[in-house]
C-alpha cells in the first residue's frame, strides 16, 4: 500500500482542505524535501480564488497543492544525483524550464515555453509535508539562513531582481510603490544598496513597517510625493499604479513592474518615449536567488519581521479564505509538520 502525507489541496474555487496523498519518490536528477516552512503569498490566494491568469490560459488546473516560497531538509535523492545533498538544508526555484530549448540553455529557464511553476502550474507545491523538485532547481542555505529567512528566499529574489532593475545604488532616488511583502524586502535591498528610498501605498497602514525596513518618507495616493525619482517600482496589484507611476520617474529614470494586476493596465507609451524611460519587466526570483540568500547571510537584509505567523497546515486554508486576523503587514507561513 502506497504510503501518504498530509497536502492542502485546492480542489475548485474557494474549495481547499488537507487531503492524504501519495509520498513523493525521487527519480532520476530528483529530491524529496522534507518541508519546515512555507508561505503564503498573493499568487496562491489567487489561485484559491481563481483569479489568476493562469487558468484562463490553460496552464492552472484543479486539483493542485500550492506553496512555492518554502524551506526543508532534503530527505531523499533519486539516482544521478549527488550524494551531498542528502541531508542538507535547502530552498528552491519555483520555475522548472525543459532543460532543452534555447531559452534554458541560454540561462532564461523562467520564461520557458514549456515550464513547470512549483504550487502554480504542472507541479505539486510546497504547503505539504513533502516536496519533489529537481536537484538543479536547490539552493543551500547556510546556517546563518534560518528557517524564516529561507522561507523568504523566494519573494527576496524577485525584490532583488526589481531593485537591481532599478540600478539602486548610493545617490539614486528609488520610490517603491506598494508596502507588501516583495515592496517591503524591495525597500530593504535598496537600502542595502545604498540608495534613498520612499514608499508609497494605498493609505498609511504600513507605514511604519515599511519605515521599519528602510524607507526614509512614506506617500499614499491621496498624498502623493512633489518630486521625481530617479527610478520607481510598481510592487502592487493594481490597475492604476503602472499609469501613475510614471508621473515620478525622472527623465531618463527607469521604471519596474513586478506587480500583477487582475484587470488589464495601460500606460501612455508617449510619457515613456518622450521622457526617455526605460520600462524593465519582472518575472520569477530565478536569477536572484541565491545573491538574496547572500545578503541574509551576511545581515545587509533581515526578512524575518515580515513573518510574524506561522500556523500549522490545518488551518493554511482558512489562510487562503481570508478567515485568519493575522496583523497588517505580515507574511503567513505554515509548519506542515504541525
């Protein structure tokens, strides 16, 4: 008889509860994690709710087990892989490339055609007791990278793609719209980087987080800033912003877009060409991984506060619903093996 675990499922909209399901076994190039933590972001709810894109374009499907931001200690190795790794403590990427086209073997293996994204799309997640993935897919974490941190390796690399984007750095101005999660670690790496940054969000509820991470001043769209920037990145989920973003991006500046809106945003494309604005779009953590795990290693950037909760798997749906008073401003994770 086929052993089991426990794994959150999200069998329809709306619909999610823990179900047993089969032990994952390592393949060839092949690992099974044991999860110590995993969080809950804004992709996974929206694939609870049905909301993301993904479904529409055929690439999300019910059933799935969500979580693509985890921790763990890999428990098993599959032929063909290295027998270092048995044992070690590790987090992952989320986008799993074919291995073959031209965009992998040139090191774009996120925006494969043909890819897997863990808890998103073709491969089971991470809010179970176990996880499968690629052992090309790992990364260590050192011992100074505890459970939390690691954890937060994954939206830390997307906020490090986005500052790096920006060209932060000492005598650069960087506005960060939208105090969530990716903003708030945004707000840290830019610092690192020795940039001035400012935030702006919705109203002033995370005001003094984000403060807490580095921000020097903090706007809301009803007291938007009186200046220009010499980059901005639009971190939120909201039609608007990318538009009115660009009313704070000076001349020759540069503009991020990491967030994700449910509805289409437009932009004038005259305000980018007649103020000579280069507009870079985000996708994935995969090439800030592992210089994400550097700065928390080395305590230029501590995550931790964002995740003030852990709760154990049973109640990773009521996450999901919305149903959990968890504080403003905090990122959810789950201990599976509670």
């Amino acid at each position: 008889m086929a052993r089991l675990m426990r794994a959150l499922i999200i069998d329809g909209p709306k619909s999610a509860g823990v179900q047993r399901v089969p032990v994952p076994a390592a393949g060839p190039g092949q690992v099974v994690v044991d999860v110590h933590r995993a969080g809950i972001c804004g992709t996974d709810v929206e694939l609870f709710t049905r909301e993301l894109p993904y479904f529409d374009q055929g690439k999300s499907a019910f059933p799935l087990c969500p979580g693509h931001e985890w921790c763990g200690t890999v428990a098993a190795i599959g032929p063909e892989v290295d027998q270092s790794w048995a044992g070690a403590r590790v987090t992952g990427d989320t986008m799993l490339g074919c291995g073959r086209c031209q965009r992998c073997t040139s090191g774009r293996h996120h925006v494969c055609a043909d890819r897997s994204e863990i808890g998103i799309t073709g491969w089971p997640g991470a809010l179970a007791e176990q996880l499968l993935v690629p052992a090309g897919s790992l990364y260590r974490l050192p011992a100074e990278v505890d459970d939390v941190a690691g954890a937060l390796v994954e939206p830390g690399g997307n906020a490090l793609r986005a500052v790096t984007a920006a060209q932060a750095g000492p005598g650069r101005t960087v506005l960060i719209w939208g105090p969530g999660s990716i903003g708030l670690l945004a707000v840290a790496f830019a610092r690192a980087a020795g940039a001035e940054v400012e935030v702006g969000g919705v109203d002033r509820d995370r005001e003094g987080l984000a403060k807490s991470f580095g921000a020097s001043r903090y706007w809301t769209t009803g007291h938007p800033p009186p200046g220009r920037y010499d980059a901005v990145i639009d971190c939120t989920g909201d039609e608007t912003v990318p538009a009115l973003a660009l009313r704070f991006v000076e001349p020759a500046g540069r503009i991020v877009y990491i967030g994700l809106s449910r509805k289409p945003s437009l932009i004038d494309t005259r305000d980018v060409v007649l103020n000579d604005i280069t507009v870079v779009g985000i996708l994935g953590a995969s090439a800030g991984l592992a210089s994400a795990i550097g700065h928390y290693a080395d305590g230029r950037v501590d995550p931790r506060p964002l995740a003030r909760v852990v709760l154990p798997l049973d109640q990773a749906a009521d996450a999901l619903g919305g149903q959990l008073d968890t504080g403003a401003g905090t990122k959810i994770h789950v201990d599976p093996r509670r």
